[in-house]
C-alpha cells in the first residue's frame, strides 16, 4: 500500500499540512501512522518517531510502514506519551485526535520538549481552552491555528512555538485568539449558535430558583457578544430574562 495525500482525512491532513518542512517528527499516538507515512512519502520531513501507549495501533501502523518501505526511517516506540522519544532526535511534536487533558498530561510529564523549544502542532478533541492555557502558562505562542469541519464533526488544529502572547479575556482561551483575530467564519457560526442556545436557556429559567445558573449564563452572553462584535458581528444587547420556568 503507497500512502496517497487522498488517504488523510481532512483532519489529518490540516495537521500534516502543518508540520514544517524538513523538521524530524514524533508522531505521538501514532495509530496508524498514516501522518509519519505521508509526510515521510512527500519529502516534507526526513525521518520520524511514531509512537503508542497500545500495541495494537503499533501493529497497525509497523504493517502500514512496511508496504510503505519506510520502516528504516520511522522508528515505532511503544509507551506513554513522550516517554519514549528523545528530546534531541525530534524537531516537532504531533498530538492529534487526544482529549485536551490528556494532551496537557503528555506535555507537562515531559517538560523538557517545551524547554526545548519544540514545535507542537496539537489537535485537541475536547476541551482546548485546558491546552491554550497550558501553551500561555509556558510561555509558547500559537502562531497558526485552524477550525474545520471534517465528516460533520468541528476540529481545531493548532500550531504551537516559543513565545510571548497576550490573552485579555477568558474567552480568548474558550474560542482561540487567533481564530477570533482571524474572523474564522466557522467559529463566528459555532459562536451565534451557542448564543442561540443559551439564550433560550435563559429565557426559561426562573431568577429565585436558578439564581447561580443565571449569572453564569449572563456572563457567557457577554462574553460571546463581545467576541462577535470584535469579529464584526455585533447583535443586540443582553436578554434580562429571569421569567418563571
């Protein structure tokens, strides 16, 4: 089997595409392999460490990388998280499809990849504020960041390296400042369809019953509409609905 660009998925694919060229590539939670493989095939990286926590994805990707005839410039490594990759064979981490704790956890049990200076190109599948948090807290600035739509699912790929970078308001954590500098259309999207819903959860919750929730919500409408009218998409003021459900 010769890995095809056609045989990413669009989600991989944003990742891949998101490696510098010439960087040599731990491929973290590897899978398949399908990532070291086509950009090993493509001339974009020059060698790479594809690893697991599993033996079956092991497995998976070693068949892959054989049909490939790769396996004498991708290493397979089996155990957790950057444990078994050196942090002077490898220029750039890929963390793709793992939940962002999961993804903080890797990160942090190996401090010495970021005091290195590695370039991290992260795929968080839940809870990405956890991982723009951590990114700010060491001192890492996403330079690019990209919201897709792949198989009616969202996606967020970021691409991380060393430096400063200004966060002034939480939801520049929930939602990504550079997608909102970037006036994302597919977060502009998830944004009005979030202050959709929690207006209409709004509407039907009673203030003497649901007093906490309430506040919480106001504040979540504030701060959406904040971020719309900085994309250009301002909409009316804040619904002060505190009816009987």
């Amino acid at each position: 089997m010769c890995m095809k660009r056609t045989d990413l998925s669009k989600r991989l694919q944003r990742v891949a595409d998101s490696v510098t060229a010439g960087a040599r590539l731990a491929d973290i939670g590897t899978d398949h392999g399908y990532i070291p493989i086509y950009l090993l095939e493509q001339g974009i990286c020059p060698k790479a460490v594809a690893s697991d926590v599993n033996s079956g994805p092991l497995e998976r990707a070693r068949d892959h990388i054989i049909e490939a005839g790769l396996e004498d410039r991708i290493a397979l490594r089996k155990g957790s998280g950057l444990k078994p990759v050196d942090v002077n064979e490898v220029d750039t981490i890929v963390i793709a499809g793992m939940g962002g704790d999961l993804i903080c956890q890797i990160l942090s049990d190996s401090p010495e990849f970021m005091a290195a200076g590695k370039e991290l190109v992260l795929q968080p599948q839940a809870e990405i504020f956890k991982v723009r948090r951590l990114l700010h807290e060491k001192n890492y600035r996403i330079d690019r960041e990209w919201n897709l739509l792949d198989e009616g699912k969202y996606y967020v790929v970021i691409l991380a390296r060393p430096g400063k970078e200004s966060y002034d308001h939480e939801g520049d954590y929930e939602y990504g400042r550079v997608l909102i500098r970037q006036k994302d259309p597919l977060l502009i999207s998830y944004l009005q369809g979030q202050l959709a819903k929690k207006e209409t959860i709004l509407s039907r919750l009673s203030q003497e019953r649901h007093g906490e929730r309430i506040r919480e919500l106001r504040g979540d409408i504030r701060e959406i509409r904040r971020i719309l009218k900085e994309m250009g998409r301002e909409s009316g003021k804040i619904k002060e609905m505190s009816q009987e459900s």
